[in-house]
C-alpha cells in the first residue's frame, strides 16, 4: 500500500492510517480533513479513485493546494451530495 507524506513533519504514513483521522469533508474544495497520524498536524486529502493527494487549503475560495500525489491501487471514491464514500482493499471509510 503507498503512504503519503505530511506537508508538516515529512513523515510517510499509510492512505489507510490517514483516513482513520479524517474528520469532515470540504465540499468547496472538494477535500477531507484529517490529522498527520505521526505529528497530529492538521491537512487535507483530496482523493480519486486510483490516486491520493495531500496538501492544504488556499484561502477563500477554498482550494486544494496539492503537495504530493500516489497512485494507490484498489483505492474507490464516490463523491455524494454529503459525503465521500472510500474503499480500499478490505476497508471503507463514509
């Protein structure tokens, strides 16, 4: 599984590790926002099926700034009107 790196502290962590702490989406931006599972930095994923990307905000209007992208393989998203609806491999994230 590829990991994605913090824009704050540089560390590498699993899709699945990041997702674990994202907490809402931004539909302006089209973004989640989850904490660094290293540092507990705050940042935005953007997701589509098959790729990942971190980043952060830029201010109004609100977009995405992406700072690394990867290809994550069985990676699915489906945006909806109130959420993302996420899976990969085993797992699934509303």
């Amino acid at each position: 599984m590829s990991s994605l790196p913090c824009p704050h502290c540089g560390g590498a962590s699993p899709l699945a590790s990041w997702l674990d702490r994202a907490d809402a989406k931004l539909a302006p931006a089209a973004s989640l926002r989850a904490q660094c599972p290293r540092c507990d930095a705050e940042t935005h994923l953007a997701l589509r099926s098959g790729e990942a990307a971190v980043g952060s905000l830029s201010p109004a209007p609100a977009m995405f700034r992406p700072e690394r992208r990867a290809q994550i393989a069985g990676l699915e998203v489906r945006e909806r009107f109130d959420h993302i609806a996420i899976a990969l491999e085993t797992r699934r994230w509303r």
